[in-house]
C-alpha cells in the first residue's frame, strides 16, 4: 500500500482508520463489538513502521537517515510513557471511555494533518512502484533484507524475553527486592531510549550512513549482556544485575530504528514499505510465539542461568549473520 499509493496517503488514511475505530470503542458495552473494532484500528496501525520508514528513505540522504529514523523510533515509547503518566489520571477524574475517545481522536487527528501538511515525495524522485505481488516477490531473494530479517528476529527475541523476565528472573534466582528489580528493567529501557539515538548518531557520522558495524555491534553488546546475566550468581549484588542490565539495554532495546532502516535501504525505495512490512511482520509474530517458550524453558528446574546463557549465544548467531551483508552499493 505505501509503495503503491505512496507514504503521505497510506499514513493519513491509516491513522485515521486507527484513531475513529478506537474511539468508537468508548461507546460500546459488549466484548465482541470492542474485540472488532479494536481489530480494524490495528490494521489501520499496521501502515505505521512502513510508511515513516519509507518517509526517511525517501527524503534523507543516506548519511543522514539514522537520527531521523532514531527518533521516529522513539516516539512510542515517549508516547507510552506519557500516555501512562497522564491517561490513569484522566480516567479516575472522567472515566476511562472519555480517555479511550480522546486518544482515538488525536489519532485520527494526527493523520488528517498527515493529509494536509506531510509533504509528497520529493520532485524528480517519484516512486516506480506498481505495487503489484507479481513483481514484488523478488524481494524475498535478496539475500540482505532476509539477513537482516534474521538478525532483527534474534533481537526481537533478546528485547521480548528481557522485558518479560528480567524482573522475575532477579527476584526469585538472585535476590534482588522486587524494586530494586524494576529499577533494572527501567534503566535498561531508558538505556534502550537513548542508545536508539546515540545508535543513529554513530552510523550516520562515523560510518557515513553504514548500517552493518552498528548493527554487528549491537549483537556483540547484547551477547555480553546478556552471558553475563546468565553467569551471574544468586545474591549479587544490585550493581552487577543493573550493569548487565545496562548492556542489555543499550543492545537489546535500541535496535529496531537501525535494522528496519537498514531492511528499507537494501530494499531499494520501490520496495521499502513492503520489506519493511514484511519484516514488522517477522518480528511482531516473534513477539507472540517467544515469550511462552521462554517463559515455559524458564519454568524448568534450574533453568534460568542456561535460557539467558543461550540467548546470548543465540545473539552470537546473529553476528554471524550479518557478516555476509555487503554493503558496497551504498
């Protein structure tokens, strides 16, 4: 859709899909109609990482694609954030269905300004996407963008299993009280935050819009993490868990805004919105299947040092991965 109808359109026509069915699910009362319409406004979400993707592809050099792509990437999270110091508040004083209405409606909102004032693509660089599947099945052959599918997949697997259970890991194995465990997993999100930044930074003035160090950096970073998670012994002290947790922060949790532009630029402008869907894809579906597997191999026996033990291995797996991207063209 984004390459077809172009990134402007896509992205107004999906905000505002996702943004009015959300806000219509204030006015319900019943499990079904809410399960519906909460299902159309996730498709209209859907446009999201490809369109503003295909945004920076379109309208940076590449030398100067990785903060823009940094910083749309940190958008929800701040979001997030904001939206959960502000909407248990609201809701106390007006109720939850007023707060459900108004974020649908600055959704909605968000993608008529899309409409109105998102540039077009820039003069002379118009798109030659037909958007057709016949010519777009030459993707899934290119052997980069299925590398970094890869790589990004091992890292998505890393970040859901941390999220999940770094918290419970060092309460029950190491000891840790159960705050001063959340303020790991906090400082590995803020790392994550800012190393999503500090990551676009790095790429596009040290390595001149390369993608490939940093990433390969990011699967070291995150190995060390989180092997170090996986030898750390029960009663450790809080420093050495929040130290590990900074690594695994700054690696695990900064790596989607680099990948999914580096998936874009070796798909070519043409093709961007649909590798990066079809990699969204890739890693949303990881999102869904790993966190039970890791939660049932965590719930064996002994088993917590040898799961993060093997997640770090598995993250060397994915250095290997990127050694074969070539990145010459560029």
């Amino acid at each position: 859709i984004c390459d077809r109808f172009g990134a402007r359109r896509s992205l107004a026509v999906g905000f505002m899909v996702c943004g009015l069915f959300l806000a219509a699910v204030a006015l319900q009362t019943a499990v079904l109609p809410v399960f519906c319409l909460l299902f159309v406004s996730g498709c209209g979400y859907t446009v999201t990482s490809p369109g503003t993707t295909k945004l920076v592809v379109d309208w940076f050099p590449a030398a100067r694609r990785g903060i823009p792509s940094a910083i749309k990437q940190c958008g929800p999270m701040l979001a997030v954030m904001l939206l959960a110091l502000i909407a248990p508040v609201l809701a106390l004083v007006a109720g939850w269905q007023p707060v459900i209405a108004g974020v649908g409606f600055l959704i909605a909102g968000s993608g008529v300004l899309c409409w109105l004032w998102c540039p077009d693509e820039p003069t002379g660089r118009s798109s030659n996407a037909t958007g057709s599947w016949t010519g777009s099945l030459g993707l899934f052959k290119q052997r980069d963008v299925l590398l970094l599918c890869g790589v990004g997949t091992v890292l998505v697997i890393a970040q859901t299993g941390v999220s999940s259970y770094l918290v419970l890991y060092a309460v029950e194995d190491l000891h840790i009280p159960l705050v001063a465990a959340g303020w790991c997993l906090g400082a590995a999100q803020v790392t994550g935050l800012l190393g999503r930044l500090t990551v676009g930074l790095i790429s596009d003035r040290y390595y001149g819009g390369r993608r490939k160090p940093v990433i390969a950096a990011l699967c070291v970073i995150t190995a060390t993490g989180l092997l170090a998670l996986g030898l750390i012994p029960g009663g450790a002290s809080l420093i050495t868990v929040l130290a590990a947790s900074l690594l695994i922060g700054l690696g695990a949790l900064s790596w989607s805004a680099i990948v999914i532009l580096a998936v874009a630029e070796r798909a070519g402008r043409n093709q961007a919105g649909l590798a990066v869907g079809f990699t969204v894809m890739t890693f949303q579906s990881a999102i869904v299947v790993a966190p039970p597997l890791i939660g049932r191999a965590l719930d064996l026996p002994g088993s917590h040092n040898w799961v993060w033990t093997a997640l770090g291995f598995a993250m060397l797996l994915a250095l290997v991965l990127t050694w074969p991207i070539d990145e010459s063209s560029k």
